[in-house]
C-alpha cells in the first residue's frame, strides 16, 4: 500500500504493484494502468486484478476512492451485509472528488520511476463509469470501462472524451436496463474513439470472479480484448515483456516434452485444468491427471527417434502463441497420439503442423494443434494420393520453399 496526494492535499491509499524485471519480482519498467474499483473497494479481487496486470508488464495503482467517507475500508465479500454497506458508501461517494483521485493517481504514476510514459485506466461498475468520465475529464492515453454504471447520465460528455476509450456492456445487465443501453448506443456507436463491446447474454459484474453472474468465457474474451487494447495503445515494455514471456514459456514446455521428456516438468507448465487437443485425431487429454496418462504413456514415449522440428514462424499475442513448423520422423515406432491404431510402417513423413498454445495465470491453459491427416496418411502409403486432391511430403517442401510451383494438382488429368 501507498499514498498518493490529492488535489485538496491530502493523501489517500492505493495498492501499487509492479511488473517483474531484472533486478527481481518487482524490478521491473512498465506503462502505467489506474485501476478503479468496483463498489467493493480495494479488497482482494481488485488487488489480484492489479497482480494479474502487473505480471503482463504494467505498473499498476488501485487507489481508495472511499477514503473520504471511511479511511481505509476493505470490503472483502459480497454478503447482505457487505452490500448494504458498499451502497451506503456509494451514495456518499462524491463523483468530482472521485475522478479528481483518479486523476492524482494518474499524475502519480507519470512521475512514478518504474512507468515509462504513457498511462492509462480500467474500471470495474463504479470505477466503469470514472474510468469513461476520466477520458473526458483528464488526459489518460486510453481507457476500458466494464459494466459502468451510469455511463447514460454522462453522455452529454461525450464529445469530450480525448482517448481511445472502450466499453465492456452486458446485455442484461440489471443496473443498466434496455432504455440505458439505447442511449448509450445512439451516442456512442458511432464515436470515432469509441470501441464498445456487448456481451448480450451476460448480467453485469460477469467477470467477478464467485461472483453471481461470473461467466469465465465472456470475462476471458473480455479482459483479453482489453489487454490487446491496452498493449496497442501503451506499448513499451508491456508489449515486449508480454511477448518474450510467452515465447520462453512455451520454448519451456516443449524442451521439457522432446528435450528431457519429463512427464512432470511438462505438466509443471500448464495449469491444473489445462487441455490438449491434436485436433485431426481428437487425442490429448483434459485436467493434469488425464494428461499425466497421455503424456507418459502415449505422447513422449512414443515419439520417434529422429523427430524434428523445423520452425517456419512464430506469432506472439497477448496470452497466446502461435507456432508454424514443419514436423517430421520417420514411422518406426507406434505413435497412438498421431496415428491411433496403426502399426509401424517404417515409412518417412514431413508434414506441417501449427500449434496455437493459450495462456492464463503465467501456464499453459490450452494447445490446439494441427496437420493435415490426408497429407500423412499419403506419405505412409495408406491413401493413394494420385485418386483424391491430396499432396504428400510436396505441402511441407513449399512451406519451407514458397517458390516451389503451385497449382500441381489443378494439371492433373
């Protein structure tokens, strides 16, 4: 915890956490993110979302926004009575007043030595509607609201709004009903700095983790079209750190997969209910004790001695990695995760293979993973490629030499 002056001078609270770097877990440099609260204050829920940012190479400060009317309050869960309570400190909250620490907290980061510049805002319900009216108040270089309640009565604002600004809305949303949300729309559709994003059959809050409308789809789609918009419009060492994480981390697992093939290492990487799906054969496994069973027995175990992989790109995202190589071994061993239920044909095959890994909480949460069966099948002599429009070891040979002819199969007779 820190504190930050106000406008009036006084000081007030604020969780601060900082990106990794080098010199250890909080060493590092980062563009600045204000994180504005839910009614529920500064509790555990926003401090892990200021971690959660700060791990993907922000640095991040969740001020109190309460401090006037309850120094240092901590609402830590949503029981009748916590509730009753957060209200009563919302309907006292002073709207200006808030904003203005937003914008104190914005300042401080700008002077803070771990923020390399640019600066912007995410806000949760009540810290949604700051965060919209922090982009036509002050000077953040963009900001993400999520279910802001009462962005209807502020939109005469709008055309005050200085920032790539956007809105996560949930259709049936209770604290924002239809005739709101028609408003909004009409005002906001076509606003040149406005990206608005609708999650028609969300309730609001749906990224509240335990919470009781939480929805883990929507809140995934949610915050990763929000980090991408963050990353594309404060930059620096986000993007780069975010990047490079990423890339080493799968690096990681598929060294501990064909390098050391460790069974446990490899599941070290990947988050307990992480899936893999070899999307041509349906083989894989869900949750760490089906693919404790696949990997040891029928992944690892039964890769061939001369696999190798040739990579052709890599394509880095935010959470997400896709990798594009050419995969290739010869089939003297069985190889039930590839080729289920075939005995060894002793056959050699080069194929393409694209690996689209996803990422959550710093491990791997998913693989998908593709080839072209029909191609494989070819090159072990199962399928008479010269009867179907399929190509053999010809598709990985043009991967690795676009300027090999195209069109062969088109000139058949």
């Amino acid at each position: 915890m820190i504190t930050i002056r106000s406008s009036e001078g006084e000081e007030f609270a604020a969780y601060l956490a900082l990106p990794s770097g080098p010199s250890g877990p909080s060493g590092g440099k980062g563009p600045g993110l204000v994180l504005l609260q839910e009614i529920f204050g500064v509790n555990r829920d926003m401090r892990a979302i200021a971690d959660w940012y700060a791990a993907r190479g922000f640095v991040v400060a969740c001020p109190d926004l309460f401090w006037r009317q309850e120094p240092g309050v901590q609402l830590t869960d949503q029981s009748d009575e916590e509730w009753q309570h957060a209200m009563e400190l919302y309907r006292g909250l002073d709207e200006a007043k808030a904003v203005a620490d937003a914008a104190a907290t914005l300042a401080f980061l700008h002077q803070h030595p771990a923020c390399t510049g640019k600066v912007g805002t995410v806000g949760f319900c009540l810290g949604g509607k700051l965060a919209y009216l922090l982009a036509t108040r002050s000077d953040p270089d963009c900001s993400v609201a999520y279910y802001g309640v009462g962005i209807e009565s502020a939109l005469a604002e709008a055309g005050r709004i200085g920032c790539p600004t956007m809105l996560h809305m949930a259709g049936r949303d209770q604290f924002c009903p239809p005739s709101a949300q028609a408003q909004i729309h009409q005002v906001l559709d076509t606003h040149p700095l406005i990206t608005l994003h609708v999650y028609a059959e969300q309730d609001h809050a749906f990224a509240r983790v335990g919470g009781a409308h939480f929805d883990a789809q929507a809140a995934e789609l949610a915050h990763l079209r929000t980090l991408e918009f963050l990353v594309h419009h404060l930059g620096g060492s986000a993007a780069t750190n975010t990047a490079q994480r990423l890339s080493d981390l799968w690096d990681e697992h598929v060294k501990y997969e064909f390098a050391t093939r460790s069974t446990e290492d490899t599941l070290a990487t990947m988050v307990e209910d992480a899936y893999v799906n070899h999307v041509p054969v349906l083989t894989g496994g869900i949750g760490h004790d089906q693919l404790r069973e696949f990997y040891s027995q029928r992944f690892i175990p039964q890769m061939p001695p001369d696999t190798s992989m040739t990579p052709v790109s890599r394509t880095v995202g935010i959470d997400r990695v896709v990798d594009e190589m050419v995969f290739e071994f010869t089939h003297t061993i069985k190889m039930d995760w590839m080729l289920p239920g075939l005995a060894p044909t002793g056959k050699h095959v080069k194929v393409p293979l694209v690996v689209i890994v996803h990422f959550r909480d710093g491990k791997l949460a998913h693989e998908h993973i593709y080839w072209d069966q029909a191609s494989v099948l070819a090159q072990l002599g199962l399928v008479d490629a010269d009867k179907f429009p399929i190509a053999g070891v010809e598709s990985a040979e043009k991967v690795l030499d676009p300027s090999l002819p195209a069109n062969a199969l088109m000139k058949r007779d």
